[in-house]
C-alpha cells in the first residue's frame, strides 16, 4: 500500500477524531453505540474489525522480527490508528532481512 495514501488516511482521520474528541469527549464517541440494536451492531463490527486486524498485526510483526505490543496497545486505546500506524511504519517485505539459520 503507498505510504502517501496511509498517511492521508491517517491525517482525515485523525482530524475527525480530534474534532469528535473535542466536542464529545471519549466517552462521548463510544455511549451513542449503546442506545440501540443497529448501533451496537456498527460497534460489534468495529470490534470484530480491529481484533481480525490485531491478529494479522501479531502474525505480521512476529514473522518479520518485530515486537507486536505497542501496536496491539495503541490499538486497544486508540482503535484504527494501531493499524494504520502499524502500516506506515512497515518495512517490506523485500526490506527485511531473511532469518539466518
């Protein structure tokens, strides 16, 4: 994926987020998904999201040599930005050394 359109992405999205973040605060963001049934389920698909977005993380960063936590963390407290962030800071494949056996 090109680095220009991770880092776009994550330039949107960060200014949406501060602004939400601004006005509503943290919790703010996150009780409207508990008022009723279709917005639990856009919350349950987030979830479901980042944890199959998590597992490939932890898969991803243990075959090429690297510490999957801060990313699983940042994840867990910041949603979408642990993924995204994860991307950008991602060597290839072809960059990363092979294993010496």
């Amino acid at each position: 994926m090109k680095r220009s359109l991770i880092v776009l992405t994550l330039v949107l999205f960060g200014g949406l987020s501060a602004i939400a973040l601004w006005q509503y605060g943290y919790w703010g963001i996150i009780a409207p998904h508990f008022q009723n049934f279709g917005a639990a389920q856009v919350f349950a698909d987030l979830v479901i999201a980042l944890v199959l977005a998590m597992v490939w993380m932890w898969q991803d960063a243990k075959a090429i040599g690297r510490n999957p936590w801060p990313w699983i963390v940042v994840t867990l407290a910041m949603g979408s930005f642990g993924p995204l962030l994860y991307l950008l800071t991602r060597q290839s494949v072809a960059n990363v050394e092979a294993p010496v056996s």
